[in-house]
C-alpha cells in the first residue's frame, strides 16, 4: 500500500490533491505519529456460502499524509 507525501502540497483544494497523487513523493516507512492523513479504502461484505456467515473486508489502497505535527 503506498502513503504518499502531501504535506508539501500548496492548494487548498483536496481534488488538486487527489488528481496529482501517483505524483507525489513516497514514505520509506510508516506514517509518522501526530499526522493528519487521509485513507483511501473500500468495504466489502460477503456470505461465505459454507458457513453462511456474513464477512466483511476492510481494504486500505493508499494513505496520504497531509500534515504533521512534529
């Protein structure tokens, strides 16, 4: 999953954000403690049909950091 660096970003716009993001810088490690990030995902449910049991998935595609406090 990447986690993109948006701290550097100038726009107030979030769709400037989201346009441009296979563009932005990525972090060599984790998200840093403090920080301000968006997380882009989808949820999904499903009924195994051996158990008949309802399943739900969470499935992070990319993380952007959007600011930091240290």
């Amino acid at each position: 999953m990447p986690i993109y660096d948006a701290r550097e970003l100038d726009t107030d716009n979030f769709d400037d954000v989201l346009a441009g993001m296979t563009t932005l810088d990525q972090l060599d490690s984790d998200v840093p403690e403090g920080s301000c990030a968006v997380v882009g995902h989808t949820i999904t449910t499903f009924v195994k049909k051996s158990t008949e049991q309802l399943n739900v998935s969470f499935n992070v595609h990319w993380v952007a950091v959007i600011g930091t406090t240290i």
